[in-house]
C-alpha cells in the first residue's frame, strides 16, 4: 500500500472499497489513513478518494508538511491523472467539461450540476481506447471538487462503468466496482520543491 515514504511525504495506493479517512461510527474506522498511521504514526491527511476509487494518495509527516502539502493543492501545482472506464464510444479524442458542481444535500454524498450556486468545476478527457460499447480514457480534474470526474462523465453521456450513484442500473451493473483508478500524481515534496511523479497502473 505504502509506495513512497521519507521524512516529509509518503504516497500510498489505495484499493477501490477502502475510505480515504475515518467516516461515524465504529465500523467505518478501517481507512488508508490509519493504515497507513499504523506503520508511519505522524502521516496526516492531505486530500481524498473516493471509497469507490482506487488510486495515489499523498499524506504530510507532520504538521509542516501536510500544510506545504495542503497549499500546493489549493494553488493547483499538484497534477492528478486518472484512467476511467466508460459506457459508449465517446466522440472526440479529447475535451473539456466545464459545470460547476454543488451537493446535492437531500441526496448526500451525492453532487449535481447547478450553474446558479455551484463552484466553478473543470476536467479534461483524453482518449486512450476505443472498445465494443465502452472507453477508456484519461482524465484530469484541473479542480478537485467531490464526485467531479463522475458527475462530468455523467453529464458528458458517458457515465463511468461500476458507479452505483451516477450510473444507470444496466452501467453500474457492467462492473462489480468502481473502474476510476487515481493512475499518475506530480507533487512538489514539501521540504525540497522538487516535482516528484509517481504512477500506479490500473488493475482493470
């Protein structure tokens, strides 16, 4: 699970069904982040994944560096690229999806579309290949908003195989789960500046 540890940083690969951090309740305890803490106990939580999404997740040893971590995020240096399974040929090579998302708050943890009161959400797409009813492609969340690359593909037409919340029951149903995997993460380490990519090649 741990690929990459040193003093500042660690990056850790998370499988699809594991909570990125502690939810209510006793039986959502079990989560990357005290997985990981059981092995490196000052790892502290800089941003999520989904459950459902597998993936490259960075945590800050220590309080300094999950803020340096923490700011590189919100001023965007970080470079997140995912790999995503689709339902039905998607038409162009490449685009960009740009609506702006808020919680759907009877519906939570479910997010909508709402051009009035929504924050301002954008993702690119690339294809990589083109299979008998589905594709796959490459996304890039340039922000990183809750449920952002499922509700755009959702939005897009092209709901993402295995997604229980946004999918049809014949799409959800093409997967047993989730085929969103967090493939390729560029940060800045927190102590040196250096960019430092790391990957992790989808499982599907």
């Amino acid at each position: 699970m741990i690929l990459f540890a040193d003093d500042f940083m660690v990056v850790a690969d998370k499988p699809a069904g594991l909570l990125s951090v502690p939810g209510r309740g006793a039986d959502k305890q079990d989560c990357l982040v005290t997985r990981v803490q059981a092995e490196l106990p000052d790892a502290l939580t800089v941003h999520r994944l989904d459950m459902a999404t597998s993936g490259l997740i960075v945590l800050g040893r220590g309080a300094e560096a999950q803020r340096k971590l923490s700011i590189a995020f919100s001023e965007r240096r970080v470079e997140k690229t995912y790999v995503a399974v689709v339902a039905g040929t998607v038409a162009l090579d490449g685009g960009e999806v740009d609506l702006p998302l808020i919680t759907d708050w009877p519906n939570r943890p479910k997010q909508m579309i709402d051009h009035e009161r929504g924050k301002p959400s954008l993702t690119r797409y690339r294809v990589v290949a083109r299979m008998e009813g589905r594709t796959r492609l490459e996304l890039e969340p340039v922000t990183g908003r809750s449920h952002q690359l499922r509700v755009h593909m959702m939005a897009l037409g092209h709901p993402i195989a295995g997604d229980i919340f946004y999918a049809p029951p014949e799409i959800a149903a093409l997967s047993a789960r989730l085929l969103l995997h967090a493939e390729r993460l560029t940060v800045p380490h927190p102590e040196t500046g250096e960019r430092m990519t790391f990957s992790s090649p989808a499982l599907f």
